[in-house]
C-alpha cells in the first residue's frame, strides 16, 4: 500500500487561518453586495462538515471492501511515482467532474449533493457544508480502480481535489489573470456553479480544472452578480434537515405518483423534471436541478 499524507488533516489549520481572515475583511471592508456570513448559516456549514467526517468514516468501510475487490481481480497494477501521481491527479478531476455533474442531473443523487448549494451565502465557511450521505459518489471512480490505481491514491488524489476547492468558495477574490481562468476552477467560475439564476444553473462542474466543462459544454464564464442558495430555499439551519430534506421530498413525490414511470422518474430524472400531463410531453422545469458546489 502507497503511504502517502493525509492532505485534509494537515491542510485544517490554513483553512481556520483562511476563515478567520476572511471573516475579518467583511468586518474591515464590507461589502454590501456580496453575501457575506451570519452566524447561525456559518455554524451549519461548520456543524455539517463535522458530520460529514462521521458518516464519511462508515460509509467508507463498504465502500473500500468494493475498491478492494476490484483492485484484486485487475491485472492491471500503477505504481506511485514522481510522474504516474500527475496522471492520477488528471483522472480523478475528470472523474470528478462526472460524478458532480451526475450529482446535479440525477435527482437521487442530487439529494446528497443538494447539502452543498443549501447555503444563501457564499464565503469559505460554505466549502465545509457537505452531504452525509456519500455513497453515491464511490461508483464513479471504480474506473480508476479497474485500471490499477490502488484505492489509497485514489483516495488522497480526491483528497486533493477537495482541499483545493476550499479556496474557491469565496466572493473576496475577484477574477484572476486569463491564463488561470482558463485552465483552473476559479472563485469567480465556482460562484456561477452556486447561483441560482436560471442561466447559471447546472454549469462550471470542474473540481481542479475547469477545461472539462470548456471540452463538455457545460461552462458559463461569471457576467452578472450569482444570487446563491436554491431555487426554492428550504428557510431551515437544523442540520438534520439540510443532509434529509431532498430525501424527504423525493419519498412525497413517490408516494404522491399515479404511476411506476412517474415514481422512477421522480427518482432517476432531473430534480426539475415534471411528468407529462393532459397529454403533454414530459419535461424538466428549466434549469435541471433545484439549486442555486
């Protein structure tokens, strides 16, 4: 087994560091635009990511038995070197950007993702705002597995992955130089990935690289002011209901169904995706998904 760092671990100081100063540069600079913090929004965020290492550390123990099996039946090995490591880290962003796109078009899997767009605000706080209910994201990077990349690196590489979108999570960064733009998921393409105005809805899935949605047509650079949180709110901060309340409305949905197509699609469609009616062709609302990651 690859011994490689526990990047989410050492990187916890720099992300109190962060905060702290970003809270401090509202209170020096305020900006009246921008969305800002409120306490009781920040300790949610903070409370849910708490969580998320709690329910993360069970859900892991099946999910690791599956990445093992298959590993064990693959010929295939990858060693961890100086530059196979790059290459993981490029497969894994592009299985990222499946998986979290996945997670906005497939309305049970929304239902986990939809934890992370909850927030009205936007600031670094809103990076810890995870779901608890992660088993739907461990499908996307069998792939990797199948290929010979042993489980740990796949795990430190989404580790990676995860640690640099923390930075993005903020409206105190304005657009960087062109070059970066292009190539990086940036705060100013990530704030279009939390709006909630119809033409940002659904966009700009990259975790690292923002080249994937350039190649996969699904970016929209930042033009107007994002409006962040959903397109129909949920007005609570009990934790319990932000990681269940789109579980909760699919169960409603199922039952409230006049037929087993309608059940599934309530299920496997798009989180605006209505059934037809009188006749009607069956057709998502505009804008696929019911959020504002």
């Amino acid at each position: 087994m690859p011994h490689l760092p526990d990047v989410v671990l050492w990187s916890i100081p720099a992300f109190v560091l962060l905060t702290v100063l970003e809270m401090v540069s509202y209170r020096l600079h305020p900006d009246e635009d921008a969305a800002g913090y409120e306490t009781k929004d920040a300790a949610t965020s903070i409370g849910m990511g708490l969580g998320s290492l709690v329910f993360d550390a069970l859900w892991k123990i099946p999910i690791v038995a599956i990445y093992v099996a298959v590993y064990e039946l693959t010929p295939l090995r990858i060693p961890v070197l100086w530059w196979t490591l790059p290459l993981m880290l490029l497969a894994q962003d592009f299985f990222y950007y499946w998986s979290h796109r996945g997670h906005h078009v497939i309305r049970i899997l929304w239902a986990c993702h939809v934890v992370h767009h909850s927030s009205r605000k936007f600031n670094l706080t809103t990076a810890l705002r995870q779901p608890w209910t992660t088993w739907t994201v461990w499908p996307f990077y069998v792939p990797m597995i199948a290929l010979g990349v042993h489980p740990a690196a796949v795990a430190f590489c989404s580790s990676v992955n995860l640690v640099y979108q923390f930075w993005v999570h903020t409206e105190r960064v304005g657009k960087l130089p062109r070059p970066f733009e292009y190539v990086l998921n940036t705060p100013s393409h990530h704030r279009v990935h939390h709006a909630s105005q119809g033409g940002y809805l659904d966009r700009n899935f990259g975790g690292i690289l923002i080249i994937w949605d350039r190649l996969f047509g699904s970016f929209v650079p930042e033009t107007e002011r994002p409006v962040f949180g959903l397109t129909k709110n949920i007005d609570t901060f009990n934790p319990l209901r932000v990681a269940t309340h789109e579980y909760a409305a699919i169960a409603r949905d199922v039952r409230a169904a006049g037929s087993w197509s309608e059940r599934a699609g309530r299920v496997f469609r798009g989180p605006g995706w209505q059934p037809a009616r009188s006749g009607e062709a069956a057709a998502p609302v505009p804008g696929t998904e019911t959020s504002a990651v």
